[in-house]
C-alpha cells in the first residue's frame, strides 16, 4: 500500500471585478445568464456561460420541471447547446453564477457531479483545457480545468 495525496491548485477572488478581463467578461456573461432561469420550484436561479475558441460565448441557465428529475442544471443546459449550436467547436471556459432573492449568491454554486462529466467529456473532445470560474459576489473561484474540480475523471475510451 502507498498512501498518497492529492493538490488541487485554484485561485481565490472576492468579488467577480477582481479578475482578469476576459475571465470578468464570462463572469458577467453568466450573471446576465441567471435572469432567464426557470426555477418557479426551487428559487434558485443558476446562469451558466461557455467560451469557445472561435470567440463565441454561448449562455444557458437551469430549467425546472414540475416532473423534478426533467430539468436541468445551467451548466449542462449551455453545455449541451454550445455542442448543438458548434458541433466541432472549442469549448475553453465555463463560468457559473448564482442568484437568489433578488441577489448573486456570496458564493458560488459548485457544480453538481453530473455536470462535471459532462464538462470533462467536452474537455477532453475538444482537446483543450477548460477552465472552470465559479462566481460569487464575495468569493469567486478559477480553475485551470476541468480535472482540478473533478479528479478521476471517467473516460471509458482511456480504460485499460
Ligand atoms: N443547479 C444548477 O443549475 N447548477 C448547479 O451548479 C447547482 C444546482 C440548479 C438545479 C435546480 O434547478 C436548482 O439549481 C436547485 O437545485
């Protein structure tokens, strides 16, 4: 047996503002995202915004369902329409926002594990790091890719 040990490196900002530029630019993106929420069940309006290399950013945010397990999370709602809208584009960022009663949520929302997968499986399609920006108005974290926030990532084409 070996005991052994995982880091995971990402970087710590208060408030969205304190990014860089572009990474600001998605951040502010994905807030915009949280207003077209469907969430009459929950209240918690998720707004999720996807970079990809041709300079597009495509936005998503989460859909409820009276039948619960038929909505879907704003990650994968963008996820899945940036693959729709660009089938054989670059996906190289995601940033997640959050609101509630009226606010952006103080920290952010962690992405459950289903949309880390999908994340991932879109990483490594289009062969490029993805970086991951969670938002909060007082705590905002950055992530170089997708394995930081999701180690042991599934991939059955790598099996051995
Ligand atoms: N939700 C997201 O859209 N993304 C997350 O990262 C966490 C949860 C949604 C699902 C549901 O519509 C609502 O937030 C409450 O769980």
């Amino acid at each position: 047996m070996t005991q052994k040990e995982l880091n995971i490196r990402y970087k710590e900002y208060g408030s969205p503002d304190e990014l860089p530029e572009d990474e600001k630019c998605l951040a502010g993106e994905a807030i915009e995202a949280t207003v077209n929420s469907y969430s009459p069940y929950s209240k918690f309006h998720v707004g999720a915004a996807v970079r990809l290399s041709n300079g597009e950013t495509v936005r998503g945010a989460n859909q409820e369902n009276m039948a619960y397990p038929s909505g879907l999370c704003a990650e994968r709602t963008a996820l899945f329409y940036a693959s729709a809208k660009y089938p054989d584009g670059c996906m190289t960022a995601i940033a997640v926002a959050a609101s509630q009663d009226g606010k952006i949520c103080e920290t952010p929302a962690y992405p459950c594990g289903a949309c880390r997968q999908v994340m991932a499986e879109y990483q490594t399609k289009s062969g490029h790091d993805m970086k991951v920006i969670l938002v909060g108005s007082r705590k905002t974290l950055v992530f170089d890719k997708v394995d930081d926030i999701m180690p042991f990532i599934f991939d059955s084409l790598r099996q051995k």
